[in-house]
C-alpha cells in the first residue's frame, strides 16, 4: 500500500518506507494491538507481514509459535517453530 501524501522523492523516483506505513497503519487503527513478522530470505529480501490481534493470521501464527501476547520473539531457523511459519 502507497500512500501518495506519505511519499519522499529520492531523485526521480518516490519512495515510501516500511516503517512510515506500519506507523500510519497502527495509528488509524490504534484500538487493536499489530504485530510485525519479518523473514530474510536467501536472495537477501526482506518479507514483512503486519498483522493484529484480531486476524486470522494471528490465530495461525500464535497456533505455530504459541502465545504471542505482547512479547518480542525471535525464532531463527534453528527453531522449531521456524519451519511451520515459512510456508505459512
């Protein structure tokens, strides 16, 4: 999602940033609690995904790495919850 307002201009090209639409996201839906899962793929992308606690993905998610609830988690690929969440 590119939110035309929100757009810097580096050279010719507009560009948005991550961490600018989660803030404009969470903040026009500041009644539920969001969370961020973000994997680093081999070819060195980053994949995000926004999600809160009224979602289908955060029943999947938390169905995977059991009760997410406000904590910070890291789960690295030696994990096993790691394997379940990537086809996820």
């Amino acid at each position: 999602m590119v939110i035309q307002s929100e757009l810097d201009s580096f050279g010719n090209t507009q560009i948005n940033s991550v961490v600018r639409e989660i803030r404009e996201i969470s903040e026009n839906e500041a009644a539920q609690n969001w969370y961020l899962l973000w994997l680093g793929l081999d070819s060195n992308e980053l994949v995000f995904l926004l999600f809160n606690e009224a979602s289908e993905d955060f029943n999947a998610i938390e169905n995977i790495v059991g009760v997410i609830g406000g904590r910070k988690m890291q789960i690295g690929n030696n994990k096993g919850e790691f394997a379940p969440l990537v086809p996820f």
